[in-house]
C-alpha cells in the first residue's frame, strides 16, 4: 500500500510511518513543520519506500502529485493542543478548515480513501460519558476560544461526510482521544510529557484547577494499530470512530503515579512537589475544561476487533524512559 500522510512529522504520524514501513508499505509525508518536528522522521529518511515533503497542504501543486501517487491519505495534519488553540485560534480555525477542505478536494479528484483525524473535542462539556459516536456535542460559546478547536474539527467531519454522500470519496473519522507516547511535546500544553519532564527535572508538577478532572490516555501503538485496522476494514467508510483507552485517570492522581515512577517513592512527598495552578492562570481567564472525558469503544471494536493493549503505567514508563534518553543525549 502506498500512504500518504499529512502531518506526518508529528506525534502520531511519525509513529503511523514508522509502522508502515515496517510491514513494507510505501510512505509519503507531507509536513510544514509547524508543530510537527523533522526530528520525528529523521531516522526514516533513506529507508527503501519513505518519501518526505516539508510543505503545506495548501499547496495544490504538491499535494495534487502526492495524493496521485498513493492509495490511501491520512490526515493527521492540524492545530492540536489547548494551549496552542488558546494562544492563536486564527491559525488553529484555518489550518484545521481551510486544511482539511483542500485535502478532501484533491482526494475527491482522484477517488482517494480518506482517514481524517478528529478529536474528543468534538465532544465538548457534554457529561454523557461514555461517549458515543452518535451523542450529542455541548460546546461554550464563541467567546472561549477553547471551542473554535471542537466547532472547527466538526466543519472537518462535516465536509468528510458531506463529500461521501455527495461524491462517493470513501471517508472513514477518527476521533481521537487523549494519546500519549514518546515524541509527544508538551510545549504545546499535552499533561504527560509535561508532568514526565517536570519529574525528571525535579521541578514541581503542575496541576492545573484541583487536579480532580479525568482523562483516560491511549498509548500511540494502539492508537497506530486501530488506524492499520480501519484502513482495511470496508465497512468502515463513511462512518465516524471514537478511538481512544477507557482507563480513566484524575490528574492529580497522574501527577502522583508520574512522580511516584520517577522517583521510586511509595508516596512520594507528593503534596510539597505538586503545585496547583488555577485554569485562569494557565490558560485564559474564563477557561471551561471538560471533567471527565471516556469514550465508548465498542464500535470501534465491533468493526475491527481493536481493543487497547498498552496500560497507562506501561505508556508513563515509555515516556520516562524516552525523555531520560534525550537528556542523557543532549
Ligand atoms: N493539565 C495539567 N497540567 C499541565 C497540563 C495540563 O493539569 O501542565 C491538565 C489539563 O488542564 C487537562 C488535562 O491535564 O485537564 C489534560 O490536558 P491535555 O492538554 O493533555 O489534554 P486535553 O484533555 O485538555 O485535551
């Protein structure tokens, strides 16, 4: 297979291309390095089948020849994190909407198999966990940029369904939950590699609000192994997927796990290295966070038998030991 994937230097994407290369698939990224990182591919360059353009996929030119030459895009390329959306919600609103259009313009040219990337986002502040893919969407108003993230991910899935209804372009969403692994940067704002760099350099852990809000992390592998899976399922087009882990964390109770697998202590002196940060003072004033966030994976599961494999402690180990390397090589 030949698969062309947009945003291919970031976090998931590096990891999607490194998968396909290893069971002898073709790949071809194309990455304008805003957030992605040509670090993340570095080791692939000169690998037999892996291609690579650092432009934007605003540039017909380029993307018109790539999406020519593959049989199947991925579309990772976006504006993710709440700190980033926060801090410059033109950019996230364009890239993630003037983006996604030209991609799906260009695939629908040449009857290419889309998987596009969408989020838990989606999802707002809405408190029916777990969340189906058909619940409703409970957003804030259009004065909290928080929510121009959410309202421009579901113009993408929008535009993706509309042109599988309206021209047949075989389209399959993944809504992405909290994912987690090595190479994820918290510079723009992700808890783990933030918390995993704080501990290790034994800075206090910030916790932002009381630390009483949950997520559930899904390790990058199985993130990686459900898009493998959803590529070759048929019956997968046209529909929408939640993929994400279902163990469900508070934050507070991350930090601690995170110190306690850094520093070896039982309980660690927890309280003294922990520092409360309120969302006002890390974010805007006025920020809304979602409390709990789970999705509900049986569909997911019914299409493609996908099941999380990797444990948070096991996903925490991982990304200690890859920030401890990059230490030790700096
Ligand atoms: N968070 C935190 N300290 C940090 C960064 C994030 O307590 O240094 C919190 C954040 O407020 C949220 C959770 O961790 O409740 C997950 O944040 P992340 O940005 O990783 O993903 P989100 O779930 O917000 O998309």
């Amino acid at each position: 297979m030949r698969v062309l994937i947009t945003g291919g230097a970031g976090f998931i994407g590096s990891h999607l291309a490194e998968a396909l290369l290893a069971r002898g698939d073709e790949v071809a990224v194309i990455d304008d390095l805003s957030t992605g990182c040509f670090e993340n591919i570095q080791p692939l360059v000169g690998k037999p089948g892996f291609h690579f353009a650092i432009d934007t996929i605003t540039h017909e030119l380029v993307m018109d020849r790539l999406t020519s030459e593959c049989d199947v895009i991925v579309h990772l390329a976006a504006a993710v994190g709440v700190e980033l959306i926060i801090h410059d919600p033109v950019r996230t609103i364009e890239t993630n909407v003037l983006g996604t259009h030209a991609v799906l313009q260009v695939a629908a040219r040449y009857r290419k198999k889309v998987l596009l990337a969408s989020t838990s986002e989606i999802y707002g502040k809405s408190n029916a966990i777990p969340f189906r893919e058909d619940a409703d969407r409970v957003l804030g108003p259009t004065t909290k940029s928080r929510w121009s993230y959410s309202d421009s991910k579901a113009i993408d899935e929008f535009l993706g369904l509309a042109y599988h209804k309206k021209h047949g372009l075989p389209v399959i969403i993944c809504r992405f939950f909290n994912t987690v692994g090595p190479r994820q940067t918290g510079q723009y704002g992700m808890v783990i590699p933030r918390f995993v760099q704080q501990a290790l350099r034994g800075d206090s852990i910030t916790v932002y609000g009381d630390g009483s809000q949950s997520r559930c992390f899904c390790n990058v592998r199985d993130t990686v192994r459900a898009l493998l899976l959803l590529i070759e399922c048929p019956e997968a087009v046209g529909e929408v997927f939640n993929v994400g882990s279902t163990e469900e964390v508070t934050i507070l109770e991350l930090a601690r796990q995170v110190l306690h697998l850094v520093t070896g202590e039982r309980q660690p002196q927890a309280t003294e290295r922990l520092v409360f940060v309120p969302y006002a003072q890390a974010y805007e004033p006025g920020f809304e966070d979602m409390q709990r966030r789970v999705p509900d994976v049986g569909k997911l599961k019914r299409f493609t038998g996908w099941e999380a494999q990797l444990s948070l402690r096991e996903t925490l180990q991982q990304v200690i030991e890859y920030y401890q390397l990059k230490r030790m090589s700096k």
